[in-house]
C-alpha cells in the first residue's frame, strides 16, 4: 500500500477533545480514570474513563448538524470537523469521499436510559426518533449528512478492532481507486452501569480501587481493563490528490493485516499465533521485511490478564524473528479501554510521535510481566526519533487487526 496519505486527524478523549489537549495529555500524564457517577451500588471498582460532558463547548458545529443525535454520534461528528479543518479539505469532494466509521453497540446508554423511562413513565415517556438516535451506522450517516457526501457510507462493527478496521477498508478504497478521500475512524460510548456490570461479572474489569493503577498494561499484576469511551477519525486521500491540493502530509498508511481467531468469544487464542499473522500481514502489505519490523508498536494492550499475555506472546515472536527490538507502549492506562474507538487513538498518538521524536508511556505500568521479551514504554513519555510504528487492535470474536504507518 503506496497512495495513501492521512491529511486530517480529529478526536475526542477522555485526557482532551482535541489532537492537542490529547497530545499534552499523553506526554504529561494524565489519567482520566475516575468514579462511577451514581455508581456507590455497583460492584468492583466503580471506575471509567469517560469524556467530560464539556466536549461540545468549543465545537463549531451548527445546531443543526447536533440535532436528534446520540453522544455516540456527536463524538463523531466533532472528531470528524477537526480532522476536516487541519485537512482545510473543504469542500470534500461529494462523489469521491468515502465515510467509513466503526463501533460495537451503537448508542446503547441511550437505550437502557429510555427502557427505565419507560418502565416508570409509560409509554408517553418513549423518544419517537429512538432507533435513528441509536442505531451503530448514524455516526457515518451524520457525517455524511454534514458535509452532503454521495460516497460510500458504511458503519464497521468488528468489536474493539472497528475504527482500525474501518482505516484498513477505507484505505483500501483509495488504493484502488474508488475514492480520492475518506473520514474513517472509530466512536463508542458504552458507559452504562448496566454493561460495567455485565463485565464485571464477566472478570473481564480491573477490580483495584487505585485510579492511576487500575488499568497497567503489560504490568505483572494486571487483573482487567478499565471501561473508556470517545471517538478518533483520520481523513485519509489519495496521495497524488494530496500533492495537486498542496496538502500537509501528515504520514502514510503503509500495510493492513486482519485475521480472525476462530478460538473463543471473548477470550484470545493463548499462543498469539492470529495475532502474529495479523501484524505479518500487515508488513507484507507494505512490503517491508518481517526482519526489519517497525521500531515502535502501539500495542493493544488492555491490561487484561489472557489479552496481554497472548499479545505478549505475538509480540515476542515477531521480535524473534527481527533484527530489532520494538519499544512497545499502550494508551489504556491514560485512556482506559475506548473500544471501538481504540484502535485510531493509539494510531493518532503514533503519529504524533513520528512528528515530534517521542514515544508516550505505558501509564499505570511499573512491574513489566517478565514474560515480555521486548521493551515496554514504562514510567515515562520516551524521546525517539522513528520513521514507522505498528498499531495493534483486537477485540471479542476473535477479531486481529494491525495497520503499519510511516512517515
């Protein structure tokens, strides 16, 4: 893959609601993991990262295009107007820009909200435009709506692969040369108590009360994720159609690798072995030699006990069979886990290291699992100069996704 250049980039964080406040963020610190709101009843933890409700304040958004929406949806679109303005792409082209935006379970607080409505109010109480408010595939349609784009528009549901997922197909689009541009990218806001405790009794979330350390991926007393939401879409183009703009470059999508588990619905295959061919796949596609792997991985990296330890298990043998040991890092302590949304955060936060010669932390991590056989990004944001990074994301279902990204 040769043609594709990122020119936009736009999210909204639970750390900051732009690429800058996000960027800071990252490289100072900070942890967005914090008390349940209501949650004194709820077992475990009772903590999430979640993005403050003041995300909109600074949005230029017309009311219009933030009518009937969803949070899920408004993440969405805010993430989409940044990644349009640092792009200066307007107008985009309406028959040649793609909107291709991933996430899991569309907009379902919304739901379980209106079902206790309902259930205490009656039937005057139910939201009349409730299934355009909720359904996954609103976030595109808004985004088209928005801009009064004719492309394709598609909704990727792939778990917490989606927004990776959705950067490799609209990738793929622009390489062979359906459209000249595509907002892609991932929105999630699944902060209910109703799917905290699902997980929870699933053993799928930390239970150690300590914020800062609740989530720690890689680290040797991990014990589960921290739930997380918001949103990260990229503008991608052509590149030839970059250069006749006079575009600002802001990196390549080099290679795309996805490979499917076929093991368990939630649990990994425990020797890495899909997710190994997911990260092969992806250098194949961008023809670099699997002994010269790129020199930073944006890991996965949930702090789940069987998650880290098969991609542990991946990474070690992609290592093994290179010339150089990777610095690997993951965002989930900073962020939590922002499922479908992961994938593109970790990716934006890649690309603001190749710009700016840093590796952000593995936050929360201070005991790397000796198992590791690689170099964890620990403590602190780590000076770096590199020209190309993996980003990894996996989700239930058996879903292995990998991009490679250069300069």
């Amino acid at each position: 893959m040769e043609h594709v250049a990122v020119t936009g980039m736009g999210i909204v964080a639970p750390i900051g609601h732009d690429v800058e406040t996000f960027w800071q963020g990252l490289i100072e610190g900070s942890c967005a993991v914090a008390p349940i709101p209501g949650g004194d009843g709820l077992p475990g933890n009772r903590l999430w990262a979640a993005v403050p409700d003041t995300f909109l304040e600074r949005a230029p958004l017309p009311a219009e295009a933030l009518r009937n929406t969803d949070r899920f949806t408004r993440f969405a679109l805010v993430a989409a107007d940044q990644a349009v303005r640092q792009a200066a792409a307007e107008p985009l082209d309406t028959l040649r820009t793609a909107v291709v935006i991933g996430n899991t379970m569309g907009g379902f607080p919304f739901v379980t909200a209106a079902q206790q409505e309902y259930l205490t109010q009656g039937s005057r109480s139910v939201p009349p435009k409730l299934m355009a408010l909720v359904i996954p595939n609103m976030p595109a349609a808004r985004v088209a709506l928005h801009y009064r784009l004719h492309g394709p528009q598609l909704a990727l549901s792939t778990a917490c692969a989606s927004s990776l997922d959705a950067v490799g197909l609209a990738a793929r689009m622009i390489e062979r040369g359906e459209v000249d541009l595509a907002l892609a990218g991932g929105t999630e806001d699944l902060l209910a108590h109703l799917v905290y405790e699902s997980l929870m009794r699933a053993g799928a979330l930390s239970r150690n009360p300590d914020p800062a350390t609740a989530s720690r991926p890689f680290d040797a007393a991990r014990d589960g994720f921290v739930m997380g939401n918001g949103a990260a879409l990229l503008l991608l183009e052509r590149a030839e159609h970059a250069a006749a703009r006079g575009a600002r470059v802001l990196a390549h999508i080099r290679g795309y690798g996805q490979v499917a588990d076929a093991y368990h619905i939630t649990s990994p295959e425990p020797s890495g072995e899909w997710e190994l061919l997911a990260m092969r796949h992806a250098l194949d596609d961008a023809a670099l030699d699997t002994r010269r792997t790129p020199p930073v991985i944006f890991a996965h990296g949930t702090a789940t006990v069987v998650g880290d330890a098969a991609e542990i298990a991946a990474i070690n043998r992609l290592c093994a069979a290179s010339a150089r040991v990777p610095s690997v890092t993951s965002l989930k302590g900073h962020l939590g886990h922002s499922m479908a949304a992961s994938g593109v955060m970790s990716l934006i936060a890649g690309i603001l290291g190749l710009e700016r010669g840093l590796v952000v932390q593995t936050l929360g991590t201070h005991r790397v699992d000796a198992a590791a056989h690689f170099d964890v990004v620990a403590e602190r944001a780590r000076p770096l100069s590199f020209d190309s990074f993996h980003v990894n994301a996996f989700g239930f279902g058996g879903q292995n996704s990998s991009l490679v990204v250069s300069r």
